[in-house]
C-alpha cells in the first residue's frame, strides 16, 4: 500500500462528510471523568426499563414468527398503526400508508437529503440549526442560507425579504428546514403566527417544508402551538420524529409523514440502505404505543428536565460573566449561550476539557460561519449535581479567557 492509504480510493463526496462534533466529544468522555454538557443524551432514569424488558419477552412469545423475520421497507404494519394513532392526539391526521418507518429521525434527514437536494439547490435552514441535519444536507452540495431566530423563532419577516430577493434573481428554494418547537440548539418555540407566515411563504414561492420534531413533548410552559404538519393544508409539510427522546434511543425508531408520492420514493431511498428497520425493535415501540407506556411516563420526564432546567439556568446566573446572555428554553434539552465576542469557544475547549468539563461549540450550528463566541449546554443527561459543577468550572475557564485578552 502507498504511503498516502487508501484515499485515492475514496468517492469525492467524503470530502464533504464532517466528523459529527457531537460524536467526537463523546468519545472523549467515555474515555475520561468528565462532566459532558455536550450531547443530548436522555436521562437514563427516563427510561421504563422493566416495562420495555417486558414488552420485549411478550413480543417474542406471541410474534417471534414476524417479528424475528424480515420486514417490509416502509416498516411494520402495526407500528405504522400505533404511530397513526399516537400522532392524531397532537392533532396530525396520518394514515398508516403515510408513514415511512426510519432507522432513528437522522436515517429520515439522509433521506431527505438523497430524494430532494441536487448540487446548487437553495435550502433554507435556521441560525442556528441542528448540526447533525447541516451535516447530512452538506454531502449533497446545496447553497444554505440562513434566517436568524428570535424568542418566537425563526423571523419569518426576514424570510420574506430573502425569499423576495431569491426568486428575483431568477432562483428558486427547494426547501425549509425547521425544529419548530423547543429547537435545538436554542430551545425556543416558534409562535403560531410565524407558522402560518411559514405555511403562506411555502405555497406563495412553491417550496416544502421538513418539520423536524424530537422535542414537542417537552414543553415546560402551556404555550398554545400547532404542529406544521396539522396546518398543512396542500401536503407540503414533510413531517419527521423519533420515539428516541421520549422512550429510548438505543431502540433507534425514528419515522417521516409525507404524501404517498413522497413516501413511495422514500421507500426506494431507504431500501438501498438498509432494507428496513430492525423488526423486533418496531414490534416493540407498537406494544409500547399500544399499553400507553410513553404517555404515562412523558410528565414524569417533563417534570425532570423541568427541574434540571431551572438548575442550569440558576447556575448560569452565579456563574458565568455578567455580558454573557443565553436562551430560556420553553422545552427540549438545550440551553445555548452567548459569551462575550472576545471569546472564541472552539478555541476555548481544550481548556474546558483540562477542568473536566464538556460542551458544544456553536459555531458549527451556525451555516454562514457565525456563532463563534456561543456553545450548547445539555442539562437532560448530567445529575443536578453535575450540572452546576460543569457551570461553575466552565465559568472559571471563561473568565480566566477574558482576563488573558
């Protein structure tokens, strides 16, 4: 073998493939005794461990023909059935066959991105944006642009303008991605005019619209909000979410609600990826669906990232310098702060690790290359405990970052 490896082997595009920064960190702490406020890791004890291992033998009993078999790319009938009718109490009208089971909700972002982006097409995302949806799109070559947030979400005034002076020049946008609610990394929620701003953009300018929805579960406030999908009134609404938030990750069940014509071309991108999604894994989420296990156990969830919540957000405030400012999340797992601009927290991380504390740095969430002084804080994963001494030695470092300067 050459000295240069195996690269000139490799397919142009993995060029485009980034090291999940999140992944990486991860690695890093399994590794070490560190406090991790990087991934959004569900809280174990969130998890109805003896329930699932339950359902798990039951399953296995009485549907061990079907479900130790092969399945069907679009996924299990009855798990399509059960999402059907979970969805239709947040007031999303899906039949089963509008359903396409996926392997987790980033299986669902792939697909997207191998179906609907072409090299040089126009997507629009928000700033900042989940990370691992700018990586998958990255691959495919589109031209990003980003529409800032404020407390109600993304500014869909200045989507406007933009969307104006886009389709002016003579261009056109495929379409818009958006966690509406309880976004991640910010953690605000979009307000329920600015979805029907979106809704009016999407059919004026002929774009779709993928919905992104792991959080809405989590909402610690009674703030009035409809999903995108339950105001889609022409199909444009491409719906995705996953059980990984609200029973367990490790099952990896993820799903897309779309037309049927969508779908069917979904399945087509699915099926050369993995066939379908392991089958024993779907016939539990079904069972789990069908006892109400996750509906019992979410405000037991809720109250627990409620309280940690309040604890980062207490720890901020004793902590960290008095110019800095951060999100007062409605929902979700995430706070994300702005430090002083002096700071550069990329930079600033391999201090933060010597003091045995973890964090994402924020510039990565930002698609113009911005956010370089911000970082997303989990809270959902560390105790109480953990929690304010990862603040209290990260404030430490970020002062002792600003004395230098």
């Amino acid at each position: 073998m050459s000295k240069e490896g195996f690269t000139r082997f490799y397919a142009k595009r993995t060029s485009l493939m980034k090291a999940s920064e999140i992944r990486e960190l991860l690695k890093v702490v399994e590794s070490r005794d560190i406090i991790s406020l990087a991934g959004g890791l569900p809280d174990p004890q969130s998890f109805p461990k003896e329930e699932i291992a339950e359902i798990a033998s039951y399953v296995i009993r009485e549907y061990g023909e079907m479900a130790l078999q092969y399945g069907t790319t679009q996924g299990a009938r009855v798990l399509r059935e059960a999402l059907s009718k979970f969805m239709a109490k947040f007031m999303i009208n899906a039949l089963p066959d509008n359903i396409l089971v996926t392997t987790g909700s980033q299986q669902a972002l792939d697909i997207m991105a191998r179906t609907l982006i072409d090299p040089g097409d126009i997507i629009i995302v928000e700033l900042p944006t989940y990370l691992a949806a700018i990586n998958v799109f990255k691959i495919y070559q589109p031209n990003f642009v980003g529409i800032p947030l404020d407390d109600e979400g993304m500014k869909t005034e200045v989507l406007e303008e933009k969307l104006k002076e886009i389709y002016s020049s003579g261009k056109r946008v495929k379409f818009v991605y958006t966690v509406p609610t309880a976004q991640n990394p910010s953690g605000v929620t979009m307000s329920i005019e600015r979805r029907k701003h979106l809704l009016e953009l999407a059919e004026k300018y002929d774009f779709l619209v993928i919905e992104d929805d792991p959080y809405s579960h989590f909402l610690f406030e009674p703030i009035p909000f409809k999903h995108l999908k339950a105001m889609d009134r022409e199909g444009r609404v491409i719906y995705i979410s996953t059980i990984s938030k609200i029973l367990s990750p490790g099952l990896r069940i993820g799903w897309i609600v779309a037309e049927n014509e969508l779908i069917s071309i979904f399945e087509r991108a699915k099926q050369s990826m993995d066939l379908h999604t392991p089958t024993l894994n779907q016939f539990i989420v079904a069972e789990a669906l069908r006892r109400d296990i996750i509906d019992r156990h979410l405000p037991r969830i809720k109250e627990l990232y409620r309280m940690k919540k309040n604890v980062m957000l207490q720890a901020l405030e004793e902590y960290f310098p008095k110019d800095s400012r951060w999100t007062k999340p409605v929902g979700g797992l995430f706070v994300f702060a702005y430090l002083p601009e002096k700071i550069d927290t990329k930079a600033m991380l391999p201090k933060a690790l010597e003091r045995g504390v973890v964090y994402v740095p924020g510039q990565s969430f930002f698609v113009d290359g911005s956010g370089r002084n911000t970082m997303r804080l989990n809270y959902s994963y560390p105790t109480p405990e953990k929690i304010e001494e990862g603040i209290k030695r990260l404030g430490q470092v970020i002062k002792e970052e600003l004395g230098k300067s």
